[in-house]
C-alpha cells in the first residue's frame, strides 16, 4: 500500500492508498463512453501525520471531510501524488 501526504482542512494528514484504478481515456473506438473519456477509482484510509491507527482510518479526520465536503479535494491531492511519482520514473 502507497501512503501520500495531503491535507485536511490544512491538517497535515496521510493517504493511505487500499485500492487504486485509473483508465486512460480512449477516444471515441472505445466500448463505452465512460472508457472514451477515461476513469480513476480510488480508495484510501486517512491517517494523521503519524500515520495512526496502524489499521483503520482516523475517524476525526474523515468527519472533518464529511462536514466540510473534502473528499473531491482529498482525491485531487492524491492524484497529483501518484503522478508526481510516476514522473519520477
């Protein structure tokens, strides 16, 4: 499992990334229009900056996501994470 630093509501936290599908788009030969435009699926435990609790998810951070609604923004620090390191590469 890859874990990513992000932020929420600007606490230092991490993304503890369980599963994670991306599709790259493939233009109008594709089956269906959800290929045609390309997809990721992700899922993810939010941890505090520690890294706490080893197994789960820190639920004061993921209320703190629900009430402000976060999650898109979560999702797009994490995605800007896989692919800075996949430049890496």
């Amino acid at each position: 499992m890859d874990t990513f630093e992000i932020t929420v509501d600007g606490i230092p936290a991490l993304a503890e990334l369980t599963n994670y599908i991306h599709v790259a788009p493939q233009g109008m030969q594709a089956d269906s229009d959800v290929d045609c435009y390309g997809y990721t699926e992700m899922e993810y435990n939010l941890k505090d900056r520690k890294g706490y609790p080893k197994n789960g998810e820190a639920k004061w951070l993921h209320k703190i996501a629900d009430k402000k609604d976060l999650w898109s923004d979560i999702d797009e620090q994490i995605e800007k994470s896989i692919e800075d390191s996949i430049d890496r590469f």
